[in-house]
C-alpha cells in the first residue's frame, strides 16, 4: 500500500526546573547556593531519508514527544538535556502546518533535516541568582515548555520526467516498456492508482520517469484522483503528455489533449511547465490514420510524436527526445532562488508592556513580563521579592501606580495574581 499524505502531532521536550540547593560544610553551616541549571528539552527533528517511499508507517503513529530536560543538581550540576526526536520521512516530502497551510520544510535532499518543534529552556538553579546583596537566594525558574503543533506531511515524487494523461490511454504500458519497473496493466479506467517511479536508461546516462494515475476534467478540483496526484508532478522538470490515437475509449485525442491541458493550467506549480506530447496505440492503426492525426496536431502548433508502447514503435526515439530536453532544462539546484539580500530598517516598536483593569483588577500584558511571571517558582518569599525587584526595573509597577495601584489590590499578569503590598 502507498500512501502520500499524513497529518501528525509533534511536541518537543519541556526543560528542567531549577535547583534551590545549599551546601553546607562543617565551618559554613549555613551553607552556600550551589543549585544547578535545568537541562534543555528535546527537539522534533524531522530527517529525509531514501530508505523510505511512502508514509503509510503514520498511520500507525501519529503523536511524536521529545525527551524532557532533567531538573538541575547541586553541585551546581546542570540536568541533562532532553533526547531529541527525530522524524524520519521518505525524500520528497513537504512539511506544513496543518492549521494554517504553512510549508515549514521542502525536504529534497537525502538527510536533510529540520528542526520543527524547539525544546523548552532549562530554568536557572539559586546559584544564578547570587550576587553581593543576595548570597543565599531561595530563587529558581521553572523550565519552560516545549513546542506543539499539528503538521501535514505531503510526499511529492521527485523524478525528471511526469507521465500525464487521461485513464487508459498507456501510460503504465509505456514506463514498462522504457525501464524495468513493471507496473500493472489492465484494461478498466484507474488502473494506477499510485504513482510508479521507473529509471530510464540512455547511452550516456539515465532520467527518472513517473507514471501518474490518470486524470479527469475537474481533476484541480480533487475529481477522480486529481488533485492527490497532480502535486506530484509538480517536482517534474519535464511533462510527457500521452493521448490515445486510437480512440478505445471513443474520445477524440485533440481534445483530450485541450482538455488536460486547462486542468494542469489550473494547477499554479504546474503552468507554464515545458512538455513533450506523444500519441499512443499506433499499432491499432493504419499508417495513414497516424499521418492525419500528426497533421491535425501540427495544425494546432503541436509537435506530436507518435509511439506504440505495445510493439515499442517509436519509443526509442522518444526516449532520446526526452533526454535531449532534460539537457536543456536547468537543474533544480540552478532554478532555486538566490537567498535575499537582508535590509535591515529602524521602526518603532510598540510598548514593552500595556496594564489594563478589569474590574477592580489589574492586568498587565507584554511578552517579556508575562515570561518573567511564568518562569519564575514564586513560592518562596525570596522569588517574591525579586520580581518585585523586576518589575520596578521594568518599569511596570511605575505605571500601575499612575492607574491607581494601591495596597491591598489584585495584580494580574499572564494568568498569575498577586497582591500588592507596600
């Protein structure tokens, strides 16, 4: 069984608590702060991999979590680091973010990696927090948590040349003929129903082809098995349009071929894409009917090659013919953009923090004092008084005195209350 799309849950590893530890010796019974930091937690790691081609093993796991830090030891120990989780995905694979559509990862290379989940900071132990006026803090942070999210994963074949066309007019008979990949013929509409890699050897080298399920008008809509496999050839460099000459179906191959084209047309990655037209099932018809249906094409200004991929009439030459166009065409490595230059602008930045009421209570908002808040283990008095300290360092208690602040009242900041003594 193939399958070319997954959706799973990764969360990195929270980091370690801090350590409040003291110690004490027989001429220092009071002891000194030697707790230490907590470890980091793990990261997601997401690794490509050819040992790899399809995402069915995620169907049977779908949660991935990193290891946590290990909390922080005396002796000024730091916890260990949390183990990382790694991800592996066959090459090819798009990572974006299942709620917003985000692509995070393009993973084309045989281990690539990226880091898609962060671990958590480690919190700092009561030694950090010694200074000249504070020698024995009874202060340490919490480690901070990890990362969670919901991704997409997309397997995107990469191969240099795309196979498209409608059901049953050869397209899986043909990549039988040309490489060794023996892909399933039958004679009922979506015979292939994933898409087949197969290697074409040439005389000075070889190209990757890739036989995709057959299309259906409405196929960039999601009809028929369009949409699932249009994607894939989108890593394509070079499209191999194949119609059926002889008719089995009793569709006319001209505009087979109109119609197909408005529905790669439709598909953005896919326009303007370079292709080769070739007409299949000669060996069905006489000589002359092959003529009138090469003429009908070049009226139309298209160059159509026609092949039996039965009795291999013509195929060697198309198999030259594709060569020679991937030739032409620039590699991936060559299209990718330059990486853009960075210009670097002074703009004003908004507040570092705004305080609110809400009722009786006041609620302060900003990034750098709701973290401070959450960090910081506030259970002992000395923790309490250093975010005093902060806060008025900050400047925010400064400004809750100008909203009215006073004795007694209820101040809230990222989800924690306080209250506000003189």
């Amino acid at each position: 069984m193939w399958l070319d799309e997954a959706k799973i849950h990764v969360a990195s590893g929270r980091g370690g608590d801090g350590l409040i530890s003291f110690h004490r010796t027989r001429y220092n019974p009071r002891g000194s702060p030697d707790g230490g930091d907590g470890g980091a937690g793990g990261d997601v790691i997401i690794r490509s991999t050819r040992s790899m081609n399809t995402l069915l093993h995620f169907q049977n796991q779908i949660h991935f979590r990193a290891e946590n830090g290990a909390p922080g030891g005396p002796n000024q120990r730091t916890g260990a680091r949390g183990k990382d989780c790694v991800i592996l995905v066959p090459v090819g694979t798009v990572v974006r973010d299942l709620h917003t559509g985000e692509v995070l990862a393009d993973l084309t290379e045989e281990g690539q990696e990226v880091v898609i989940a962060k671990g958590g900071k480690g919190g700092r132990g009561n030694k950090a927090f010694t200074t000249s006026t504070r020698q024995a803090p009874r202060i340490r942070e919490l480690g901070e948590p990890g990362e969670e999210r919901w991704l997409k994963l997309e397997l995107r074949l990469l191969a240099d040349v795309g196979i498209v066309g409608f059901p049953n007019v050869g397209k899986s008979s043909l990549i039988s003929r040309i490489s060794h990949k023996k892909a399933k013929v039958a004679a009922y509409p979506f015979t292939t129903l994933a898409p087949n890699l197969g290697a074409v050897q040439v005389d000075k080298g070889s190209f990757v082809v890739a036989d995709l399920p057959g299309l259906v008008v409405g196929a960039h809509e999601g009809k028929g098995l369009g949409d699932r496999f249009l994607k894939h050839a989108t890593r394509a460099r070079l499209l191999l349009h194949l119609v059926d000459l002889a008719r089995v179906e009793g569709r006319d191959p001209l505009k087979d071929y109109f119609a197909l084209r408005r529905e790669i047309e439709a598909w953005e990655e896919l326009r303007g894409k370079p292709e080769v037209v070739a007409g299949n099932k000669i060996d069905l018809l006489s000589p002359e009917q092959v003529a009138e249906e090469v003429a009908r094409f070049r009226a139309e200004g298209i160059d159509l090659h026609p092949i039996s991929a039965v009795r291999g009439d013509g195929v060697k030459e198309l198999v030259y013919l594709l060569w020679r166009k991937l030739q032409e065409l620039p590699r991936e490595e060559e299209e990718k953009e330059r990486p853009r230059k960075r210009v670097w602008q002074l703009t004003p930045t908004g507040p570092a923090f705004v305080v609110e009421k809400d009722g009786d209570v006041f609620v302060v908002r900003g990034e750098a004092v709701e973290r401070l808040v959450r960090r910081l283990d506030l259970t002992t008095r000395d923790a309490q008084e250093y975010l005093m300290e902060r806060l008025e360092r900050l400047g925010v208690m400064a400004a809750l005195r100008r909203r009215g602040l006073k004795e007694g009242d209820t101040v809230r900041i990222g989800g924690v209350e306080l209250e506000y003594q003189e």
